[in-house]
C-alpha cells in the first residue's frame, strides 16, 4: 500500500496498466526526468507490483495486474481510474 500511495507513482500505474512502457517513455508522457521515474519504478517493483522485460538496451514495464488485483478490487478500480 505504501508503494501506492505516492500521486506520481499512481499515474505511472495506470500509463503502466495500458500497456508496457520504457522509462524514457514514462519521463516524456508526464514531464518527469528519467531518474525521478526509475526511483518510483524501483519502489513499485520492489512492491511487486510490476513486471519487466529486456529488449536490447530496453526494459519495458508493464503493472502486474494480478498482483494489483489481489489488494482488492476497490483499490485497483480506484488505481485505474
């Protein structure tokens, strides 16, 4: 709960659960810098909430939406809105 409970990192979920993105993309689409994005990204993952995958020098992000899911329904409608 607390990795979600910081408004930056509750907009990168619901970019994140429309599908993957890097965090470069992240940065641009909310007019944050790279590194303040990898500092939620690592909280989030860390929460397990995210999912990774490497395509070249790439790592695209996706939410997990199982793993969200599973702190309930309300939260994740909520989450997504």
């Amino acid at each position: 709960m607390d990795a979600l409970a910081h408004p930056v990192r509750q907009r990168l979920c619901r970019t994140l659960a429309r599908g993957p993105h890097t965090t470069g993309e992240l940065a641009e689409a909310w007019h944050l810098t790279p590194p303040e994005v990898s500092r939620h990204l690592t909280v989030l993952k860390k929460a397990g909430l995210l999912q990774t995958t490497r395509r070249g020098r790439y790592v695209r992000h996706t939410l997990d939406l199982t793993a969200t899911a599973a702190l309930g329904a309300d939260l994740l409608a909520a989450l997504l809105r």
